[in-house]
C-alpha cells in the first residue's frame, strides 16, 4: 500500500464513510432532538441545554477532524498523482 493512488483510495474511502456518518449523526439530532436531549440529560444528569451545547460542539469537532483527517489528504493526493 505504497503507492500513490493506493493511498488516494484510501483516504477517498476513508472521507466517504465519515461524512456518512457525519450526515446521520446531524440528520438524527436534527430529527430526534427532544428526545436526544431527554434521555441523555437523564443519563449523565446535566441540564438539556448543557446537553444540546455539547452535543453540537461535537458535531462540529467531528465535522473538523472529517475534514483535516480525511478530506485535505484525500485532495493533496489528488493534487499530486
């Protein structure tokens, strides 16, 4: 796994299945909020608005590291082969 578009496949692959479950991620806290905020307010015992930063913080963290961790390698090798 050496090779250039090796590693292009790779990270292609890798871009595509995040940003799938980045999308389900968003589509189920879009769709299922209230219920979100509920059960996991009751789980860890914090308010839901604590709940709701927290959980947007993360998407945003996630949709972050999508991009540096798999999207940026992905096109620097596209650049280059």
């Amino acid at each position: 796994m050496g090779s250039i578009e090796a590693w292009t496949r790779f990270f292609g692959w890798c871009t595509v299945l995040n940003l799938g479950m980045y999308l389900i991620s968003v589509v189920a806290v879009l769709t299922m909020r209230g219920f979100i905020l509920r059960r996991n307010a009751r789980w860890f015992g914090i308010p839901e608005e604590e709940v709701l930063r927290t959980t947007f913080r993360w998407i945003a963290t996630y949709k972050l590291a999508l991009i540096m961790l798999a999207l940026v390698p992905w096109l620097a090798l596209k650049l280059m082969a």
